[in-house]
C-alpha cells in the first residue's frame, strides 16, 4: 500500500522518539510533553489507517484520544504542580522512597557544570533631577 | 482374702491420692502450709493397713494373694497384665516401706517449713510412694519396669528440687544418667526372660516356665547378669555408684526416705524377687557377691576422710548395700531362705538406722543454716541432746555395737557367708575371701561412723555463720520421728531374728523363695549363730571406734598420724573414680555428642542454606527495586522490545 | 489529490478497503524460505538507522559534562536519511503528486523535527515550543490524510490548551539556574536504545507485512483472456516505481502470465487521458456556472455550447472508450474496466479488481453512471429548455461536478469527512461521547482540587 507505510513509518518513529524522551529526562513537564509525543504517534497511525481503509473509525479514535490525553494533561500538570510544591524540584528522580528497603537512594555523584554567569553590570542608578548625588564619585557634579 | 487385696490396692492408691492432691495444691496459698497433710495422712493410713494385713497374714492359705487388674497392653506375643502379687516378701517391703516414709513424711513437715515448692515436694514425694510400693507389689515385670522407671524418676525431681543451683541439677541428671545405664540392662534382661520364658511376662509364670523348662545355664546366666545391670545401677553398686554421693544435693528427707531406705533396696528386691533364677545360674550368684563386697570396702574405704556429714552417710549407704548384694550372692552356696532372709533383716535394720542417721544430719543442717560440712561445726552435744543421742544411736548400730539391730543383721551375713565358705563348692575360697573382706569393712564401718558422730557432737562447740539464731534442738515435729526411728534401730533387730525368727519363718513362706530352695541343692535351712564371728566383728567394732574416738573426741586434730595420712588423702579424693570416669566415659561420649551436632549442623545448615538461598537471591535482585519510575518503565520496554522482537521472529519465519 | 473515504463507508457499510490509492503497488512472488538472511539483509538499513539514532541521542540528550551537539545531530541526520531512502526504497514513492510527496517530507520533517528537539532541548520552556512544531507537522499530516477535523482538533487543543498549560506550571515551577532534571538524563544509553529498538521493530513489523500482503492480490488477479497491451498511456510517476522494484520482481510471473508491465496497465482506473478529459470538463462545468450566474436568456447559445463540450468530454470518458457510439444507457469503458469481462473482447481492457477500495469506487461509479445519465439529461433539458430555472440548474451543475469528481478519483473533497466524522461519532459513539465528556469534566475538577494549595492546614 503504498503511502500508508510511510506515515506508519513517521507514526512509529514520533512514537520511539516519545519513548525515549519519556525513559531519559528528568524534568516532569519534558517526560509528559514526550508522553503526549507518543500520543500524537498513536494518533497519526490511526488517521492512517483510518484513511487508507475508508473508514471514519479510525479519525473517531482519534477524536476521543485526544479528548483523553486532555483530561490526562491535566491531571498530569496539577500532580506535577504539587509535586513541585513538596521537592521544590521538577525532577522526578526525587520520588524515590517506593523503593526496596535496604537499596540505598540513587544519588547523582557528577557534579553539574555551572556556567559563569557574567556578573552584571550594576546599572546606573541617576538620583532624581535636582538633587545632589549622594555618592562621592569623581565626576564633576552636575549643576549648583 | 480378697479384702485383704482390697487392702493392698487401696496402699497402692493412697499415696497416688495424696500426690494428686498436693500436686493441686501447688498453686494454691494453702499449699504452702497444708501439702504436708496428704502425704503424712497417706502414709500413716497405708502403715495402719500393712500392719493390719500383716497381722490377718494368717487368713492368707498360700501364703501369696494375686490379684490381676486386667491388661495393660497386648502386642501380638507379648501380653502385659496389670497383676500384683502379695506375699511375705513384698508385705515385708510393703511394712518397712510404709512406716519409714510416714515418719520421714512428718520428719520434712518441719523440715521443709517455709520452703519455695514446699507443695511441690510433698507431691513428688507422694508419688514416690506410690511408686515404691507398686514396684514391690508388681507381678508382672514391665509392671515393675514402669514403677523401676517412675521411682527413678522422683528420685530425678527431688535430687533436683534445689533445680536453680547447679551443682543440684548436675547431680539429678547424673543420678538418672547412671541408673539409667542399668536399666538397660534391666530391660534386655526383661526381653530376655520373656524370651526364655515363650511369650510370659507375669513373674510367677516367667519362674515356673523357666523352672519347668530349664534352659541352658549360659541363658540363665544371662538373664541374671542382665537384671543383675539392672540392680547395680538402681542400688549403687560398683561400677555405678557414684550418683549416690552427688545425689545428696538434694533435701535431707529425700536423702532419707530414697536413698537409703528405699530406692536403693529396689535392686536388693529384685534380686531376692527373682531368687529362683539367680539359684539356677552358675556364675550369678558368685558375680553378685563379689560386686557387693567389693562394693563395701570401696565404699567404706571412700568414707573415711569426707568432710560433708551426708556424703559420709551416702556411701555408708552403698557399703551396706554391698552387704545386702553380699548375702544375696550367696544364693547358690546356702539355703536360699537363708541368703533372702540375711539381705532383707539387714535391709530392715538399715533402713531403720540409716533413715534415723539421715535424718539426724538433717536436724543439725536445719539448726546450723543448711551448713552440712562437718569442718564448719562441732560440739554440738549439748545444743541439740536430743538429736546427739538418736545419731548416737544410729552410728553405734550402723558400726556393729553388740545388741544393736544392725549388728544382728551384719551377723546374719556374716554367718551366711560363712556357711557359703563352707558350702560353696568351687567358690568356697571366694566366699571366705569376701567374709575376711566383710569383716573390714565392718573394722572401716566403725571407724568412720564414730569418727562422723565425733566430729559433729563432739569437741568444742563451733557455730558457723550461717546458723545466726536458728542454732537450737529442731521443733517436736522434727525429733519425734528420730526418737520413733532410734527406737526401731536399737530393737527391731533383736526382736525380729535371732531369738524369734519371726522374720526367717515368716519370709520362708514366700512362694519363690520356696521356689529356690526346691531348686538349690543344699538342705540346710537355719544359719547358726556363730559365735567367733560376732566376737571377732565386735572386737573390730570397738576397735574401729576406740580409734576414731581417741582421734576425733576432740574435733579434727591439727594432724593425723603418719600412717593413716597416705589412706584419708586417697578417702578424701575418692580414689580418682571420678578423674577416670571422666576420662573414660564421659570424654567420648562428649566427642561422640560433638560430631552430632556437626552433622546435625551440617544437615541443619544445609536445609537452612537451601531456606535462605531465595532469600539472597532476593536480595541480589532486590536492587532492581530502586523507587526510580524510569527506571521501572526502561525495564518494562526493554522486555516489552525483546518480547515483541521474538514474536516477529517467529512470525516472518 | 487523495480521495477521502466514502461516505457509504462512513455510514456504516462495510466496504472493507484497503487502499484509498488507485494504484497498487508491484510486489514479488511470496519470499523464498531460506530467507531469514534476506529478510535480515533487507532490514539492514532499519539497524543500521537504529544505531545511529541511539549513538546520537547518547550524544545529544542532556549531560552534565557536555554534549557532542555536532556528532549527534550529525548521527540523527544520518539516521533520518537511511531511513528514507529505505522507506522509499521499499515502498515507492510517498504519494502520486510531486506537490503531495514535497508537502508529506515538509510535514514529516516537522514532526520529527519538533520531536527530536523536544527529546534534547535542555529549557523545557523551548521544549515545548518544539513540541509546537511537532504538533504543527502531525497535524498537517492530518490534512494530508484528509482529516481536517482532527487537524483543528489536534490544534485547539495540544497547541493551544496543553501547551498552554505546561507554559503555565513551567512558570510556577522555575527552577533557577542548572538544575539536576534539565542538565541529567536517566539511562542516556538504555533509554535511546528501548526507544530507537522499539521504533525499529515497529518499522520492521510494517517491512514484514508489506511483504506479505500483496499476496491476495495476486491470488485474486485472475484473468480471463489476459493480456493485451493496454494501450493507454502509462499514469506519470509509475515508471519511478517500476525501475525501483526491479530487483523486487525476481522474475516471478503471475499465475496467468501476464507481463507485468500489463499488469501495470491494467491496474489503472483512468488512463491519462481520460483525466484529461474528465478535468477538462470540469472547467466547463466550471464555466457553465458562470452562465448560470447571469441572465439565462440571454445566453442560451452559449449555454448551449458549453454544455455540449461538456457532454462531449464526459461522455467520452464515461459513456464509451469506443470511438464508434454514443452509448446511450449501456456500459461505459470505465464500467467494462473495472468489471469481469464477462463478455469481453480484444477492444476491451478487463480490468478487475478484488481490491475492495476499488470495487467501491466501482459501485459509486456504477451509481454515478446511472444518475450521470439522468442528470445529463436533466441537464439538457434544462440547458436547452426555453425558460429554464436557475435553481435547479444549477443544483444539477453542482451534482454533475461532484460525480466527476468521483470519478475522477477525487471522491468527495477532504471537508466532506468532518460531516461524516460527526455522522459517526453521534450516531455509533454517543455514549462514548457523553462519557468523555463527563471525563473531561472529572478531570478538570480534579486537576483544580489537585492542584489547591492548602492553606493554614500544612500536610
């Protein structure tokens, strides 16, 4: 059938891209958008084959995925809100205590490199017109 | 007559009544106070009716009641009945038995005053009771079996009833250990009996069965021997004695009423029980004599130099147990009336005076604060008179004193051995070695009996520490079974034998004793009285005590004589039995024990390692479990990816 | 274009297509069994492909001590050219038009574009922008599958709530500076390997089936007198595929020996041609509107002589391939095409089909020939009365053009399918509809309670 496999071929690589965000970042907010990735897959591929066999059914499945993973994205976001609010940190290697008792918690030995962050410029601050500056700088005083 | 063995059964209950109920006093408040009261009333009441039925003995035609309760159990050939046999020998048993323990029962009442367990004791004590008089009425042998075992079992619990000091408990498990190694035998010689018997385990139809049937000597021979294990280790003969002088942890009544009236003459019972085999084996009755007078000069010689007043009387006890077994041994050389009548007169009069001094030591353990070691006390003589003359009276006739009841007794055996020496054929030099053997010990018996009496009533009065204020004569409750019992040690003797032969014409009436006497050879019935023996055996006991009173009438001497050094410091450590048991016996067994337990171990920890092996595979899979949600989903999707990779594998091929 | 599927099939009959397309692919005879070799050879490409992927994400995905930008991209870039020119290799070109293939890579390459860089992106505030971009690309995608409905769909929501709404809990939650989640990544390596594996399966599940599935065709391709060379035109763009499949065809013949080449022919629906033809009638159909706009009377000689090309054009397609008649009510060539040749002869190309996709087209046709003609002569007789009326004539302009259109192989335009959708959805799915509506309200009370902040009451 030609055409159909080449969007089943998109479909299953949007999906394995998904999968891999999911297993591989840590950030909350970046493993559900990859999940939602992986849905856009699964719809992609309905749509496909609804259209290469005629059907509505497939384009029905879509509309009520999508309805779906709507309710779920917000779900998944106010857990991850709360979530926030007790770790004060988006990273869901924080939630580790369903683990055995005795496996000792898995910590992150690298250290992380921080950037130098360019210390910035005080900005000038210029005192209200009519007024002396109260600092003693060396320029000449404007004015009186 | 059959009120008569309603008489006898209801003996038989009393004491177990009387145990039952101390038993359930033992939680109670009152038991604290009142169990005595089973047991004194038990015993009393039982004494009352032994006397009645040996009174009525007259009524009984001949001379044996039977009477069987039915069947205990049935196993194809073997068939044990519930029977008990009343005849002279075990209504003489029966007496003795019943008198000592009520006066021993009332003895401990203030004895064991304020005791923790005092319930507990007088139930066991009860039980033993029952015990010792089913095993003298028992007919049948596992019947005699069971009441052999639950007699050693009391005598386990009482040795014991100290059981949060150690040295206590060590001496019961000894106790039961040793006596148990003769029951082995005992039992094979059971078996063996039933054997030789077709199938019969009631004793009068084992005797008649053998009897009748005659089998070869060796087998005869071996049943003997095998009960004879049986009769050393339950009466403390060599080489099983050493329980006894441990078994003295336990309390002074328990001392008295088993270990020297009457546990330890169960053996001398079975063997005069079973006096018609013993006369038909060859080498029995010869093995038996020298056991027993061995066992006398061991035991005196061990005597001599201990320092713990009941120890002395401990292994008075086996000494005279080894006159007993001595006159027995005769059986094949004389008359067995004679041999039977000799080993239970002397029976009698020791129980009497070997109670009575048992229960002397105990008034003065209980006046001077438990302390027994006759180094920490002395000159107790006028503190405590009436308990001074009742041991005086008990030593004098435990050494022999002229007119006394155990120099009636030792008499007899004397003239039995003799008559043995004469009689006995191919052991005739045998007997007259064990006679020269009997006589010193007679000479040690003296000695070292008087030497106790000095020590401990004698020379200045010493106190110890642990008396404080108890140093006084023991309550009426206490000395009034010693006035009882001194009463019976200086008459029961002449009035049972040798003027009335009350005792010898009353046992010669015993069914198996007749029994024997049909089957020895010998026709002489009456053992004369001799005269140069009983002089020589005073002599030696005035002697043995002129010796120990010129040494010890005023308490230890700073140092013995020279000669006698060497022998008391051998007495004293017991002639190293004790080291070579150890090494002997007791060193293998604990290395047998040691290799058990490393296969027990290994086969224990083989199983254990097998239950832990899920375990630490748990374990080593357990870190997979590490909370991590990516983690888990990684995991889920790799299987899932190896999953469905092998399916499409098989689905293009 | 595409044609949409039909609305028979939309209103519940089972017309089991598998292909919207009216051209089949070639496919070989059934795989030789000593081909678990050729099978692993022909799935090279996919490993290879896979392997590149997952070194690339090892090197792109997030690491605190750097990432190998160039050699990952590098590596994806790599991954994603293997793997179309597999795709085209093995299964042809995308769609029939160039215009359709250049719109399908743009789309494509948006999607996964938007997700590769959602997957990398440290700042998960760009991330979902580029989540934005992967939804633009699915979503034209959508439209390329004639879903318009669930393209707006897809849009409303994902681009405009969802995303929406990550803006949001990204500005509640800001994390300052590098932060272990943005600069970590859990299993770089297993990770992109579960995730590539898995892609790489599903790929070779879609080469194992692609295989196999031309078989009923050719089981089904049963010709009677067969053979004849089509003398139509071959359609533009096959010859592409057929140059391509050479090596695919092994030489394997057909159970009738038909050449392949006529095989090819014979599996068209319309000639050139004919679509030529049929297009060039609707311009005047077009046209014909037009003077339905003005003022009828005036006009007659010019509706008349539209009307006439008109005719002349569609009859020409639909009522006879012969030269030689008009072909009153009788079967057109198309018909005879696409029917067994019961009665066939050498002027005649049977075409037959078991594909269902076709023999629905087949049916539509076959209804569309019989209103087509009535309506031709509606038509006429409108267009040639002396007071005609606008209304219906034009309504009758109308119908003609979309039947054209059916033929044509257009169907009915994409716009059709939203009404055919919500047909669907509310007749056979309106307890699911009702129950997801309830969801999605569930869901949003819940997200609010979730989502409270407790005060005074510290957990």
């Amino acid at each position: 059938m030609i055409g159909l496999w080449h969007f089943l071929a998109v479909s299953a690589v949007l999906f394995g891209l998904g999968l891999t965000g999911f297993l591989t970042r840590r950030n909350l907010i970046t493993m559900f958008l990859c999940a939602e990735l992986m849905l856009q897959g699964v719809a992609l591929n309905f749509a496909a084959f609804s259209r290469f066999h005629a059907q509505m059914y497939g384009q029905v499945f879509v509309v009520f995925a999508v309805a779906v993973a709507a309710a779920e994205a917000a779900l998944a976001l106010a857990l991850a809100l709360v979530l926030y609010r007790q770790a004060r940190s988006m990273d869901v290697s924080v939630w580790q205590s369903l683990r055995e008792a005795g496996v000792p918690a898995t910590v992150d030995l690298e250290p992380l490199q921080i950037p130098e962050v360019a210390q910035e410029e005080e900005e000038v601050h210029l005192p209200p017109a009519g007024l002396r500056p109260l600092d003693s700088c060396t320029e000449e005083h404007a004015g009186v | 007559m059959s009120e008569l063995m309603n008489l006898v059964w209801l003996i038989l209950i009393l004491p177990l009544a009387a145990a039952l109920a101390a038993a359930l006093m033992v939680p109670a408040r009152l038991g604290r106070t009142l169990a005595h009261v089973p047991l004194v009333v038990a015993c009393a009441c039982a004494a009352l009716l032994a006397v009645t039925i040996l009174s009525q003995w007259s009524r009984i035609p001949s001379g044996q009641i039977l009477s069987q309760a039915g069947t205990w159990f049935a196993a194809g050939q073997l068939q044990v009945s519930i029977s008990l046999a009343l005849d002279p020998l075990s209504a003489t048993m029966l007496g003795m038995i019943t008198f000592i323990s009520s006066w021993i029962a009332l003895f401990s009442a203030g004895y064991m005053a304020g005791e923790r367990g005092y319930a507990r004791f007088f139930a066991i004590m009860s039980l033993f009771v029952f015990a010792m008089c089913g095993l003298v009425l028992a007919n049948n042998f596992f019947l005699l079996l069971g009441f052999w075992e639950l007699v050693g079992l009391c005598s386990y619990l009482l040795i014991g009833y100290y059981f949060h000091r150690p040295s206590a408990a060590a001496a019961a498990r000894k106790a039961f250990l040793v006596t148990r190694l003769g029951d082995v035998g005992l039992l094979l010689g059971i078996f063996w009996l039933w054997k030789l018997s077709d199938g019969q385990t009631d004793l009068t139809a084992v005797f008649d069965h053998v009897v009748r049937h005659r089998p070869a000597s060796g087998e005869i021979d071996l049943a003997c021997l095998l009960l004879l294990c049986g009769a050393i280790g339950k009466s403390a003969q060599f080489p099983l004695y050493v329980w006894l002088a441990d078994a003295m942890e336990g309390p002074t009544p328990v001392s008295a009423l088993i270990h020297a009236a009457t546990m330890v003459t169960a053996g001398v019972y079975l063997v005069s029980r079973c006096a018609p085999i013993f006369v038909l084996s060859p080498t029995a009755p010869i093995i038996t004599a020298w056991i027993g007078g061995g066992t006398a000069l061991l035991a005196a010689f061990l005597a001599l130099a201990q320092t713990d007043l009941k120890r002395i009387l401990a292994y008075s006890t086996v000494s005279q147990l080894g006159y007993m077994f001595l006159a027995l041994g005769t059986l094949g050389a004389v008359h067995p009336g004679m041999a039977v009548v000799a080993a239970l007169f002397h029976l009698l009069t020791h129980a009497f005076y070997k109670a009575l001094l048992f229960l002397s030591a105990g008034s003065v353990m209980h006046a001077m604060g438990g302390v027994i070691d006759l180094r920490a006390f002395g000159g107790l003589r006028r503190l405590m008179p009436i308990t001074h003359l009742c041991f005086l009276c008990g030593a004098a006739a435990l050494a022999g004193v002229p007119l006394l009841s155990g120099f009636w007794s030792k008499d007899l055996i004397l003239d039995t051995v003799i008559a043995a020496s004469e009689q006995g054929g191919a052991y005739s030099g045998g007997y007259y070695l064990l006679l020269l053997i009997a006589l010193a010990t007679a000479l040690l018996t003296a000695f070292y009996s008087f030497r106790a009496y000095f020590l401990t009533f004698w020379g200045p009065q010493r106190i110890p520490a642990e008396a404080g204020e108890y140093a006084h004569e023991s309550p009426p409750v206490m000395t009034i079974p010693l006035i009882a019992l001194a009463a019976g040690a200086l008459g029961a003797g002449i009035l049972l034998e040798p003027l009335t032969h009350v005792l010898s014409r009353f046992l010669a009436t015993t069914p198996t004793v007749q029994q024997a006497a049909q089957l020895s050879l010998t026709t002489e019935g009456q053992v004369h009285f001799d005269w140069t023996v009983a002089l020589i055996s005073t002599v030696l006991a005035a002697l043995g005590i002129g010796v120990a009173g010129l040494l010890y009438h005023r308490g230890e001497p700073r140092q013995l004589p020279a000669i006698l050094e060497p022998i008391m410091a051998l007495s004293r450590r017991e002639l190293y039995v004790e080291a070579v048991y150890q090494a002997i016996i007791v060193r293998p067994l604990e290395g047998v024990a040691f290799l058990a337990k490393v296969c027990d171990g290994a086969l224990s920890g083989t199983v254990r390692l097998i239950a832990a092996l899920p375990g630490m595979v748990g374990q080593g899979f357990r870190v997979i479990h590490n909370g991590l949600v990516q983690f888990y989903a990684l995991a889920m999707m790799l299987g899932l990816t190896v999953l469905v990779a092998f399916v499409l594998l098989r689905v293009a091929r | 274009m595409l044609a949409g599927p039909g609305k028979g099939a939309a209103i519940g009959q089972r017309n089991d297509i598998s292909s919207a397309f009216p051209c089949e692919k070639m496919h070989e005879a059934p795989m030789p069994e000593s081909s678990l070799v050729m099978m692993v050879n022909s799935i090279g490409p996919v490993v290879l492909a896979v392997l590149l992927a997952v070194l690339g994400s090892s090197w792109l995905l997030p690491r605190p001590r750097g990432r190998f930008v160039s050699g990952g991209v590098t590596a994806w870039i790599a991954a994603a050219v293997i793997l179309a020119v597999w795709s085209y290799h093995r299964w042809g070109r995308p769609t029939l038009e160039l215009v359709g293939s250049v719109l399908f890579l743009l789309f494509a390459s948006a999607a996964l574009g938007g997700g590769a860089t959602l997957v990398v992106q440290r700042n998960p505030a760009r991330g979902a922008i580029a989540f934005a971009f992967a939804i633009l690309g699915v979503c034209g995608l959508f439209l390329l599958l004639a879903a318009p409905f669930l393209m707006a769909v897809t849009i409303i929501v994902y681009a405009g709530a969802i995303i929406v709404t990550f803006l949001f809990v990204l500005m509640l939650s800001q994390t300052a500076g590098p932060s272990d989640e943005n600069d970590r990544s859990r299993e770089p390596l297993l990770g992109g390997l579960a995730g590539f594996a898995f892609a790489g399966l599903v790929l070779w599940l879609l080469h194992i089936s692609s295989l196999g599935n031309g078989s009923t065709l050719v089981r089904a391709v049963e010709w009677g007198e067969v053979g004849r060379q089509n003398q139509t035109e071959r359609v533009e763009g096959r010859a592409d595929v057929d140059e391509d499949r050479e090596e695919n065809r092994s030489g394997g013949t057909t159970p009738s020996g038909i050449t392949p080449q006529t095989q090819k022919e014979l599996l068209t629906v319309l000639t050139n041609a004919e679509r030529q033809k049929l297009r060039e009638a609707l311009r005047r159909l077009d046209h014909a509107e037009e003077i339905l706009a003005g003022d009828l009377r005036q006009e007659r000689e010019k509706r008349i002589g539209y009307f006439e090309t008109v005719k002349d054009l569609v009859i020409q397609v639909v009522g006879a391939a012969r030269e030689d008649e008009m072909g009153a009510a009788r079967e057109g060539t198309l018909s005879e095409r696409l029917v067994l040749p019961v009665h066939a002869t050498e002027a005649s190309v049977p075409l037959y089909r078991s594909d269902p996709q076709v023999r629905a087209v087949m049916a539509q046709v076959q209804r569309v020939r019989a209103t087509n003609w009535r309506t031709f002569k509606h038509i006429e007789s409108q267009f040639l009365s002396e007071r005609p009326e606008k209304a219906s004539m034009e309504r009758e302009v109308q119908l003609l053009r979309q039947e054209l259109l059916v033929l044509l192989g257009y169907g009915e335009t994409p716009a059709r399918t939203v009404s055919n959708l919500g047909y669907v959805v509310y007749s056979e799915y309106l307890l699911a509809v009702e129950v997801v509506g309830v969801l999605l309200l569930i869901a949003t009370v819940g997200a609010v309670t979730v989502a409270q902040r407790h005060t005074g009451e510290r957990e």
